[in-house]
C-alpha cells in the first residue's frame, strides 16, 4: 500500500529586508535631524554638583551659617568647642568622610579656615555638600 506524500505547507517567512531597511533610514533621519541645531559660538558649562545620589539626612554634618555659626550633629557649638566635639566623633566613626555642608553666602576663607582647624583635629576625609544645580 502506497500512502501518499505530505504536502510541504506554503513558505511563511516574513521577509525581514524592508523591515530592516526602514530602520537604518530611520536611524539615519534622526542623526542628521539632530545636528541640524547650529553650534552655541561659545560654549558654556556653568557650575553645578555631579552627585548622583543625595546626601544622608543624618545629623552628622558639620553646618556653616551665613554669619560663620558652626552646628554639628543637631548642636550649636563655639569655635572653640568644635577640636574636641570632632576628633570625638572621629573616634566614633574612623572610617567615614566627614560631611561639610556651608551657606552659598559664606566667605570661601571662613570655609578654609574651618577645613584648617578640621585637619588640626584630626580629620583627612571631608566631603563638601552642595545642592544640585540647573545649568
């Protein structure tokens, strides 16, 4: 007995050619329509923070007020009570960098001033905190 042969279904390929060919036109618009924006003369990169996570909202950030008023951990402290409250916490916390978070209005030598008396008592690790900016 002589059972007949299987017809072979039709061929269902999509041909993917055009497909491909429409998405390397469109690839091709969009690189040339984004460079149709003429080139700024003279390029500017205004300053703003690169810190790509916030800060931790813990109080152990050492604070500077406009008027040179110096708070840490929640605290108020005089000038010269702040040697001794940092190289406490430095004792505390040995590995972690110490937070400075100063007023945009305060004077660049009281912040300098303060960075000097920090690495007199004791701290090599400081990060300066600055609020995210628009360009």
């Amino acid at each position: 007995m002589k059972l007949p042969s299987p017809k072979r279904p039709a061929r269902s390929d999509i041909d993917m050619v055009p497909m491909i060919n429409f998405a390397f036109l469109l690839l091709i618009f969009f690189m040339l329509a984004g460079t149709l924006v003429p080139a700024q003369k003279m390029p500017i990169d205004p300053p703003r923070s690169a810190q790509a996570t916030p800060a931790d909202p813990s109080g152990n950030v050492l604070l500077v007020a406009e008027d040179g008023r110096v708070g840490f951990a929640g605290e108020l402290l005089l000038e010269s009570e702040l040697p001794a409250r940092i190289a406490q916490w430095r004792k505390e916390h040995p590995q972690e960098p110490l937070r400075v978070k100063a007023d945009a209005a305060v004077d660049a030598t009281r912040v300098i001033q303060l960075l000097q008396s920090l690495r007199a008592a004791g701290i090599e690790h400081v990060s300066l905190l600055a609020a995210r900016g628009a360009p």
